[in-house]
C-alpha cells in the first residue's frame, strides 16, 4: 500500500525521533501538513527495535487515533525510552539500531467454539491476534511468526503474554485477528 519512498521517510522519521529523544529527551515534532497526504491518514502502528537480532524495544498502538507520521514518531521514542522491559536507550546503542515498523489494518472480531477451532481459524505469517478475557489482554503482531512454528505455539505464548496459563480456556475469551504491513 505504500510506496518506497513513504517506507524510507517513515523509517527516517522513526530514527529522527530515537535521536531527538537522546538529544533533546523528546520525540521529533512533526508538522504533519510537511507530508503526503498517505502518511496524514489515522493509522495505528507498532514500531521495533533491534541490536544485532535481539529485541530492544517495541511499542504500539491498536486503533488508530492520529497520523500514520506522528503515530510513527511517538512510538519509536516510547519503544527506545518507554518500554517498560528495558532501560532508556544510550547513545553507543543507537549507532547498532535496527528498526521496523508494523502498520496495522483494523482488527476483526473472530468467532469460534472451542480453542481446536480457533487455532485451525488462525493464518500462520499472516494474522496478528489480540487476545483478551476479563482484565487480561495481549496482541502478538503478525512478525512474531518469525519466531513460532504453528498456531498453538502461537495463541499459547500470547496467552501467557496476556497473564494467563498456557492451558487457560473459556467463554468469555475473545480473539481479534489483524494484518499489518511490514516495513524495515
């Protein structure tokens, strides 16, 4: 959906804002009006960071509330310096900095009746799922089937993630699945 070049200025405004964050410790201001009327739209995203393969920072959105460019913009600040799993990023790591973004398409509910039929519901590399039961809620984005070998590995780990057993079954667990398009 988007060009090369809306790719290639997303990633530079992701890596401005990192660098704003240790320069200034706030994420690059945008002027939304500066860019295509393609990065202006409300889209709701994920931005990842990486040193050497490893994850050091990942931050999001799931519904869309402001500009594709701005939305790109405060979360990669927040995956460098938010993210509660890690400390503030440093300077002799930003040089080593990879970065993606995940644009995500609205998600949809899924409708299943039992967890066999939810797991053979859900496309392996394709589908995100935001799983949730009660005050228990995660999302795992479609690129962490880079990672996992088949769906039940797959709805296992997010329902760990989410604070639930791996084994945790019942009727009031609802499953949104979602696409994102990749950037790097």
């Amino acid at each position: 959906m988007y060009s090369e070049e809306h790719k290639k200025i997303l990633l530079d405004v992701a890596r401005k804002s990192i660098k704003r964050g240790l320069d200034q410790g706030r994420p690059l201001t945008i002027k939304i009006k500066d860019f295509d009327e393609a990065l202006q739209e409300s889209r709701a995203t994920f931005v990842t960071i990486k040193i050497n393969g490893t994850l050091r920072g990942c931050i999001g959105v799931l519904e869309a509330y402001r500009s594709l460019i701005d939305d790109v913009a405060e979360n990669a600040f927040s995956a460098a310096f938010r993210d509660p799993r890690f400390g503030p990023l440093t300077e002799e790591e930003f040089e080593k900095l990879d970065i993606s973004i995940s644009i995500l398409n609205p998600s949809e509910p899924m409708t299943f009746t039992s967890e066999e039929d939810l797991i053979n519901q859900i496309r392996p590399g394709i589908d995100g799922l935001i799983l949730e039961d009660g005050m228990y809620r995660g999302t795992f984005l479609p690129a962490v089937w880079e990672s996992v070998k088949t769906a039940k590995e797959f709805l296992t780990h997010l329902k760990m993630k989410a604070g639930l057993s791996p084994a945790h079954w019942s009727d009031t667990l609802t499953v949104r699945r979602y696409t994102t398009e990749y950037i790097e």
